[in-house]
C-alpha cells in the first residue's frame, strides 16, 4: 500500500514541524515592581535538536510518531518544572517582600 501525493505532503509537513524538538526550561530575569528587585522567572524554551531528512514508508511513520512523543514528553515535563518553579519563586518573593516592608 502506498501513501497518496497529499499524504506524504502531510507526513514531510509533520516531520517538519516535529523535527525532534525538546522544550526545556530556561531562567530569565524580570523585574519585580512591588518589591523593587531583580527576580528569576522559569520559561519553556523549545530547542530542535535534529531535523528529519529523508524517509519513506512505515520508517517515515515511526520516525514522526517517536518524535511526536519526545516532543509531548518533554513539554509535560519541562511544564510541570516551570510550574512548580514559578510558583515557589512566587511564594518566596512574597514572603521576602512582605517581611521587608
């Protein structure tokens, strides 16, 4: 069985896409107003690592489904430690804010 024109338009198109990108986090500096200072701020950051050159077939397949899932894995991931780090920062500046008025 073998993939029609605009199928594999779409499956080039998705590895394009796709192309094994990761999303880590990354600290950025924000200035906080209510305090007056300088603050760490996590964000996600995507980053490609490789792109998908050539492929054909059920390889094809394979290759955008494993990267497809890398890339969902490190979104959930990197998420959930940018979350978690936001927020810690956030309830540490508070308590230093609130402490030094």
């Amino acid at each position: 069985m073998t993939a029609t024109l605009p199928t594999r338009w779409l499956a080039v198109g998705a590895a394009a896409a796709l192309s094994a990108c990761v999303y880590v986090p990354r600290t950025a500096q924000v200035y906080d107003p209510e305090c007056r200072t300088m603050v760490n701020h996590l964000v996600l950051e995507g980053v490609q690592v490789a792109a998908i050159q050539r492929c054909e077939n059920q390889a094809c397949m394979a290759l955008i489904v494993s990267a497809g899932i890398v890339t969902a894995a490190t979104v959930i991931v990197s998420g959930s430690i940018v979350v978690v780090g936001n927020v810690a920062s956030w309830l540490e500046r508070k308590a230093r804010c609130q402490s030094g008025s």
